[in-house]
C-alpha cells in the first residue's frame, strides 16, 4: 500500500530529516512510526500526503508514484488519505458538523449525502450527540476525536496520524487509539508516528524506529 524506497529529505538549510530511508506498509496494515524529536517521523508523514517533496528517492501510495503527481492532481489525491493531527486544527468559528463536513464540502458532495456521512463519522467517535457545538466547547480529547471524525469521513483508505495522542492522558490516549483500531479492523491502512512507546506497546502492531 505504501512504498518508501531510498527516500532522503534534506530541507534548504541543510539539514537532513530522513536519508536513504525503505520501508513497506502493506494494505491493512496498522503501523507505528517511532523515534526521538527531530528523527524524521513527521517529515515522512509530510512525504506520504504530498506537503513536502522528497529531495531522492520514491514515494509510491497505493500504486501511485507520488513524484508524478502535479501541484494541481494533490487535492485528488488526498482524498483517499485521512489526516489526524496533534493539534486538530479544528475551525474555532464553526460547529463541529461543520468541521467534519470541510472535505466533503472540498470534494463537491451533496449536502444530503455530506450530512449522512457527517452523522455516520461522528457516531463512530462517540460525538453524534455534539455535532451543534462549538469544538471550544469541547474537552481536548473530544477536539481530538473530531479531528479523526474529520479525516475518516471521506471514507480513505489509508488513515494518516502524527503524535494523535500527544496532547492527551494515558486513558484519553488509549481510547483514541482503540478507534484507529476499530478502523484498522475493517481494512483501513493506519501508520501513526508516535513517542509513547508503552501505549504502542499495548496493542501489538509493527513498530518502525
């Protein structure tokens, strides 16, 4: 599903985020990206959903070699991929229906249509109940869970995520991770860059440092 092969990332400063880096995420795969700050985790990430270019090598995303991928064909390229930062980076002026519905709206659907996948996103993160609130309202771990309602709605196959638990308690943590993998369950391809070496640790998938 996903190929790096030879990939370096040396930004104009000089500075080398990732050299001569191979690895393989096979389709229906949940994996985890670890290592200290600054080993590279996120610019791979970056690498995968087409923010940034690699300076060698191949990116190659479901068959797709990334490299041949113009600045105008991303927006439909990224509609297979879902997003989860650790950040959210939520719209603070919108409710959070709104929030999840921003890439249907991007991709043109219906509002009939955006509006059942909305619901059906939100209900799968346990939010249905708060879809008229404002994510300001909301606790971190909810903004957090919107943010995975957002990046699942477009129904991707792969579901991109980097330190999705960064900014939350080793519970709140834990249960975010459970609904990557009640993803993961019905075939959705999951790498998830992560420190928290003991969370990881608890539900048994392939670790890459």
């Amino acid at each position: 599903m996903i190929r790096i092969e030879d990939v370096t990332k040396r930004f104009p400063n000089g500075q080398e985020a990732l050299k001569d880096l191979t690895l393989t995420v096979d389709r229906g795969e949940m994996v985890f990206i670890t290592g200290h700050s600054g080993a590279g985790k996120s610019t791979l990430l970056r690498l995968i959903t087409l923010i940034e270019r690699p300076t060698h090598g191949q990116v190659i995303v479901d068959g797709q070699n990334t490299s041949r991928i113009s600045k105008q064909k991303i927006p439909a390229y990224r509609q297979q991929l879902g997003m989860v930062f650790q950040n959210h980076k939520l719209l603070y002026d919108r409710p959070v229906f709104d929030n999840v519905a921003l890439p249907l709206i991007i991709s043109g659907l219906g509002y009939r249509d955006a509006g059942r996948r909305v619901r059906a996103a939100l209900d799968q993160v346990g939010l249905l109940s708060k879809e008229k609130q404002q994510p300001k309202t909301l606790s971190e771990g909810e903004q957090q869970r919107v943010g995975i309602a957002r990046a699942i709605v477009n129904r991707p196959k792969i579901l991109i995520a980097d330190e999705p638990t960064g900014n939350l308690d080793p519970d709140l943590s834990l249960e975010v991770m459970r609904i990557f993998h009640r993803f993961n369950e019905v075939g959705v391809t999951l790498l998830i860059a992560s420190h928290d070496l003991a969370l990881i640790d608890q539900l048994g998938c392939r670790r890459i440092s």
